[in-house]
C-alpha cells in the first residue's frame, strides 16, 4: 500500500468535489441575485456561537436582522456570516436581498452576504486538489520512473547496509521500513547510499549477506531505484 499514493488521492477527491459544490453554489447564487428585491434591514441582535478548538473556547456573532418586505410584512433572518469581532453592531442598518416568493430567505447585499460560501469552499477545495494532486501525481511519476528503469535501466551491485524506519510516512502510529544499500556508482565514480521504496514488513531477516541491485539511468545517474521486487515473494511464502 502506498500511503502518500492513497492520501493524494482522497484529498484530489474530496478537493474536486468541494470545487463542483463551490460551482454549483455559484451558478445558484446569481441566480438568486438576479430574481432578488432589496430592502433596508436593521440589526436587532447578535447571536453568539461557541467554538471549541482542542480545548479552547473562542466565540462567533451573526447578526439577526429585521426587515420589511414590499408587502409590508416584518421579517427577520440570521446572516449566514458569522465572525468575532461581529460584522455588525446593533441597531445598524443594512443593505439586504431577498427572494419575493419566499422573504424568508435573504442575504445581507455586500461581497461576505453574497459569495462567503462560495469563497470558502472554493478555497478549501483548490488547497485540498493542489495537496491531493501533487501527491498523486509525484507517486504516478515516480510509479513510471521505476517501470522506465526496470526496463530501459543499467544494473549494477550494491552492499545492504541496514534496515530503517521511513519517518515520512504514519498508519496507526506505525512507519514503514525501507532498506538503506550502499555502493559506488559507476557512472559518477562516487560512494552513494541508495534507498528502496517503503514497505511495510520489517525485510531484515532476508538481507544477510545479500548483494543488492541499483537500476539507474545513464543518462542521469541521479535517476534510479533500488530493486527489492524479489522481497515480495519471499514475504508472501
């Protein structure tokens, strides 16, 4: 299982699907917009939301507004926006809209009333696909580097050298391990260690005197892998 594949992937997911919620909610807004009557609506409280953060309490206002529709009956709503310190105070008159079917439903008529929504899922959506993306695509990438080397790659031997924790990667409070081999490279002439994929099976018993093998690409010595394919079949027995 890779981890990091399989994160990038649930966050791509759940990135993209905020951003259609953010594009539906856009395109649902304008139309409420477009349909709307204005209205002249006054403050008359705040109401205070509690936040518990990790233990920390915090609080949030929203301001409950009163206002008239062309009908000449008195409503009043809850901005959907909700910020310490709050938005407004009371007493203070806003600007509003609201839909002429059901006056119920308004929104203060400034840019928070209007696309707060949209904004903040829009946001949270493009940093969870940025995050989702860049993690699915470097494991895609680095998936076709290794198929590349396994095919087109030059061998050659290295010594193990010892088996660590991969510190990078957590499931349930558990890191991975991956085997650390060490060897010269005959393309750069220099001694390099070279680290295999992670896995999450402890491969010390295997490795004793073992000879390993580095596939690298010649053109760029940095490109390369340390193969422990073979480990696989061993574990699985």
């Amino acid at each position: 299982m890779n981890l990091f594949k399989t994160v990038g992937c649930i966050f791509l997911v759940v990135g993209l699907a905020m951003l259609a919620a953010a594009s539906y909610l856009y395109v649902d807004q304008r139309g409420f917009i477009a349909g709307a009557k204005t209205a002249d609506g006054q403050v008359i409280d705040l109401l205070r939301k509690r936040q518990d953060d990790d233990g920390s309490i915090s609080y949030t206002y929203s301001a409950v507004i009163r206002f008239t529709d062309d009908r000449a009956v008195s409503h009043e709503f809850v901005d959907r926006v909700s910020s310490s310190p709050p938005r407004y105070s009371k007493g203070q008159e806003v600007d509003l809209l609201y839909a002429p079917e059901n006056p119920a439903d308004a929104i203060v008529d400034d840019f928070w009333g209007r696309w707060a929504i949209v904004v903040i899922l829009s946001g949270i959506g493009a940093i969870f696909s940025l995050v989702g993306g860049t993690l699915f695509y470097r494991e895609i990438y680095k998936g076709r580097t290794r198929t590349w080397l396994r095919e087109n790659g030059t061998a050659f031997s290295v010594d193990f050298l010892e088996v660590e924790r991969d510190r990078s990667q957590s499931l349930n409070g558990r890191n991975p391990y991956r085997v650390v081999a060490q060897g010269k490279n005959p393309f750069t002439g220099k001694l390099e260690q070279y680290l295999s994929d992670s896995i999450w099976v402890d491969p010390t018993e295997y490795m004793a005197n073992r000879k390993l093998r580095v596939l690298v690409d010649p053109n760029k010595p940095s490109r390369h892998m340390l193969d422990i394919d073979w480990l696989s079949d061993l574990i699985q027995h």
